[in-house]
C-alpha cells in the first residue's frame, strides 16, 4: 500500500524571527473534508503495516472499563456495585471517568464523565443505596482542579474551566437543586494560573489552590460551614509555592519559602499565616509531598536522583543506575532495566524512555507491556535530563525556557554513553516519548537522527513556536511560563532552534511511529499530522514512517483497557519489527 502524501497549500505568516511558509497550515482545520480524509488515510496505511504483524494476547472475553464497589468489610467477599464504567459507558466511542468523589456519610457519590475526549465533563450525583442518579445534572466541568464534599454531604465544591480549557473557577452546589442556582465562590482570572479544590487529609477543610508553574495561594473553607467566606492562608507573593494540608490542631504546609527544595512548615488553625519550621530544607532534596497521619507525617522527597520509597524487584531482572556526563560536564542520571545476569557486550537492542518537562520526576515503574522486550534481551532505559525534578528546583530550571535545549543534550549524551558503556548496541537504539516526551524524541531526532534506528513519538508536542505563538488555543498562555512566548524575542529564536516540525529537513530520518488524538485539547493533532506528511515529503529514506490517529479519543488515547492494550502492542510491534 502506497504511503499517504498531504496536499501542499502556500501558507505565508510571520514571526520575529521573519516570514514563515507552512504549507501543511491546512491541516489545522478538523472540518476540512481533506484533514479528515488524510487522517483517515494514515490510519488505512498504519492499519495496513501492522496487519501481518499483529502481537495480542488471548484472554478471556472481558470488560473495558473498571467496576467501582464497596465492600462490607475486608473479612468478606461481599460487594456493592457503586458505579459500572463498562454500563456508562455502552453506545459511545469514547468514555472517561473524571470524578468519583463520595460524601462522608458514604450516601452520595460525585461521578463525572467525558464522552468525546473534549475533558468537558458532565457531573452527577449518585444515590449509593439505590444505584440511581438524582436529577441534579451539572454541564461542562473540569475534572482537572478536582472536588470536594461539605461535612454534611449537602453541598459539592467542583470546578468549571474557561474557553481556553483551563479551571478558573470554583462553583458550590447544593444536592437537589439546578445548576443554573449554583454560586461561584472562587475565580481565578490570571490567566497563568489554575484553581483547584480538595479536602484535607482530615476532610475537615476544603482546600482551594490556585497555582501557575511557580506561583500557589491557598484559601481554606470549614467543611463543616460550606457558606463560610475562604480564608486566605497567605497573599500571593510572584515566586512563592506552599500547599496545606490539616494534622490535629495545626495546619502542615509544605512550601519553598526561602528554600529552593522546599521545607515543611506548620501553623496553628486560628494563624495559618504564622509559619514555624517542621522539617528543614536541605539542598538537593526535592520534598514533592508531605502526608499526615494520626500520630506521623509521611514526607515524599527525591535525593539524588532517587525517590525515597520502597522498591519491589522481579526476581527475573535487574536494576542499576548509571551517570551520564552531559556536554557541559553535568551528570545526568539513567535508569536501566534488563535480564538478570546481562552483561554490558553492547549487542543489545535498547528501548530509552524520556520526558524532562514540568518538573516531572519520573520514578522507574513495573510494567507488564516491557516484558516482552526485555524477555527478548532488550536493555530498557529511563533518562532523567533536565528540564525533570528529580535532582531538585534546579534541575528543572536549568530544563526549560532558555535552558530548554539542555533537556535535549542530557538526553542524546545519555544514549551516547548507553552506547560506549555496551548497555545499548549502537545501531538498535529506539527512543520513546509522549506529550512534552514527544518533543524531547522529535528535537534528539531532528538533532541527532543517526544515533536512532527507530522513534515512538505518541501525540508529541512538535510545532512549539506555532502553537506557544496562538494564544486562542487551548494551554498556550499557561505554558509561557515553560516554554517562553515565540511572539517575542529572545524566545522565537531560541525555541526555533530545537522546534521538530521546524528543523526537518531533505534528510535521512529512523524509523518513526506517531500518535494522534483528534479531539485532544492539550497537544492538538494537527501538530504530528503535518509533522508527518513534511516528513514524508522531505526526507530521503524510506524508513517506515507510521501515524495513527484515534478519531475519537484526546490526549490520553483510547479509554478501554483492551484498547490501551493494543496501542501497547502496536508500540512493541513497530519496536521489534524494526529493529529485527
């Protein structure tokens, strides 16, 4: 089956950086017959690469969706259904749980859902006792910024998003009246940052937090007096972080006031503001959360690169750590994953996972779909670069804006050194990233495509200086504050450098699957889908080049575990074909 080939449109705009043709621009327009049309035509094309090589495993017939229950107690095996996904969802495509949020008296439930993909939700309250819904139906919700229950169980805290998809608003409404009554007791109209609501630990205050990438404030309301006015813990101060949580008679709150890895403070109830030390900061080590209990507090904190929690280890493989040194002499960190017993003779395939964004520390997890590969000799490797959290605030920083680029060498030094130190054979190496990972794999490529044989890119964030330059789309102007906004410089010029969709050119490129969803609010598809077709129209190779697009799912993929199953399958497919 011959490869699809995008039409080209002239399409002129302009930067600071100068004039710009993107003749695939028209790949923009979802209600354009021809996007639809060529999306359709990848997917006939992916269909058809994978057909003869389809992985699955054979399991009894079964349900997409979880159950969710309650038991007695756990002495018995008798259970009360509380909510079927799997009944939620029967007639649609697409079916996500967002909320499901029971009231204290165990009466109620708060379940949300999302049909399209959109991450519009719609809210209802379920009677535990019968199973039926109550009339109350609340109309495009945010599940982001979550929700929360009065004491009581007579009012719902949740949240409603803007048009740019972003929750700005905190709506309380009382059990058994119209959504059109309810009362808006929060807005948040900076545009940078998000409002959320949650209980404490305790369930005794209701917690809401309005946050951007380095800015937080918090407001506290008695779950007990849902009418009360928020009380304000601390005003905003540009570059303060704190989060709250309730510990018996004191406020804990977890902040980076004068400490760049954070410290642990706590407040008596009547003084949120008065903050006394609890557990000291000490550089380097990233406290990311502190939960209390009844007599203890729990503090989450990664220190040198590692997250401090217990591991569990399959008996059938091994774990080490390895350290990078980048071009600037920094050591990145890498994690690897292979057989028992496997040595460094640099013969074995390697699968490198990255993401490096948003401060995001990314633990090494199980995961049943690796297995496969690794039963098969293949190394798996984690790489932490900067642009992450895992060696602290600084880590992070030294990742993004300006230092962007930086998350790119880390990564592309880290193979390199996977490579001389004989985990990784220098012909079989296969990157993998999704959302912000997606941009890491697509700019290591666009830099280095001889150091790949293969690229997993799933609905990769690619065209970054189109996107942070519209600020109509959704998440653009909450991610300045990561990436820097292209309508100005230094930023066009400095993102144009690392920019995939802008960096490819008449080249030989590896072999490179993509994913799409065509209704994701977050990395819209039109990002990979003309990623794809200017890929297939310069490169100068015939390296399989592959995009499926879900029609109807967002971000996240297909919701169906079955389904999820089988993009890991065609994940593992695409790897092992291509480096057969």
């Amino acid at each position: 089956m011959e490869a699809p080939v995008a039409k080209q449109i002239p399409f002129e705009w302009s930067r600071p950086t100068g004039p710009a043709s993107d003749p695939w621009a028209w790949l923009r327009d979802r209600d354009d017959p021809d996007t639809v049309a060529y999306l359709e035509a990848e997917n006939a094309y992916a269909d058809a690469w994978f057909a003869p090589r389809w992985y699955t495993a054979r399991t009894e017939e079964g349900l997409s969706y979880a159950i969710h229950c309650r038991g007695a107690s756990r002495e018995t095996a008798t259970e009360h259904v509380l909510l079927d996904e799997n009944v939620e969802a029967a007639g649609t495509e697409y079916f996500s749980l967002g909320l499901f949020e029971v009231t204290p008296d165990h009466a109620l439930a708060a379940w949300s859902c999302d049909v399209d993909g959109s991450e519009l939700y719609t809210l209802r309250i379920r009677d535990l006792a019968t199973g039926n819904d109550l009339a109350d139906v609340l109309t495009g919700t945010s599940a982001w910024g979550g929700a929360a229950w009065s004491a009581d169980g007579a009012h719902l805290f949740y949240m409603m998003p803007d048009e740019q998809m972003r929750p700005f608003q905190v709506w309380r409404h009382a059990v058994g009246t119209a959504q059109a009554d309810d009362v808006c007791i929060c807005e948040e109209t900076d545009e940078r940052f998000y409002l959320g609501v949650e209980l404490t630990r305790s369930t005794e205050w209701i917690v809401l937090e309005s946050s951007s990438k380095q800015t937080s404030q918090v407001w506290l309301v008695p779950a007990a007096d849902p009418h009360a006015t928020p009380i304000s813990v601390r005003d905003r101060v540009d570059g303060l972080e704190y989060s709250v949580d309730h510990w018996g008679a004191e406020f804990v709150v977890l902040t980076n006031l004068d400490a760049e890895d954070f410290r642990v403070m706590r407040a008596p109830l009547d003084r949120p503001a008065d903050w006394d030390e609890l557990v000291p900061h000490v550089p380097g080590q990233r406290i990311t959360a502190c939960e209390p209990f009844a007599d203890h507090l729990v503090i989450h904190e990664w220190a040198n690169a590692q997250q401090r929690v217990r591991i569990v280890r399959r008996d059938g493989y091994e774990a080490s750590r390895e350290w990078a040194t980048a071009g600037d002499g920094t050591l990145v960190p890498v994690d690897i994953v292979r057989l028992r017993g496997s040595q460094p003779a640099g013969d074995a395939p390697c699968l490198v996972f990255g993401y490096g964004s948003y401060e995001a520390s990314m633990p090494p997890w199980f995961s049943v779909g690796r297995i496969s590969l690794l039963d098969r000799g293949w190394t798996w490797a984690l790489v932490h670069p900067r642009g992450g959290g895992e060696l602290g605030r600084r880590w992070y920083t030294e990742g993004k804006l300006l230092n962007k680029r930086n998350t790119f060498t880390d990564t592309i030094s880290s193979v390199e050194h996977l490579i001389s130190s004989g985990w990784a054979h220098p012909d079989r190496v296969v990157i993998r990233g999704g959302s912000a990972g997606g941009l890491l794999v697509g700019a290591c490529m666009t830099m280095r495509p001889d150091l790949f044989a293969a690229v997993v890119a799933e609905v990769p964030f690619v065209d970054a200086v189109t996107t942070m330059s519209d600020p109509t789309l959704p998440l653009t102007i909450t991610e300045w504050e990561e990436w820097g906004d292209p309508r100005d410089e230094p930023a066009a010029s400095y993102m144009l450098s690392y920019s995939p969709y802008d960096n490819t050119i008449a080249r030989d490129y590896p072999a490179l699957y993509i994913t799409a969803g065509l209704n994701d609010p977050r990395v819209s598809y039109h990002e990979p889908a003309k990623w794809c077709a200017k890929l297939r129209a310069l490169r100068t190779n015939d390296a399989p080049l592959i995009m499926k697009t879900e029609m109807g799912a967002g971000h996240g993929g297909p919701s169906g575990r079955y389904d999820r199953w089988r993009d890991e399958a065609l994940v593992s497919t695409f790897t092992l074909v291509v480096n057969s």
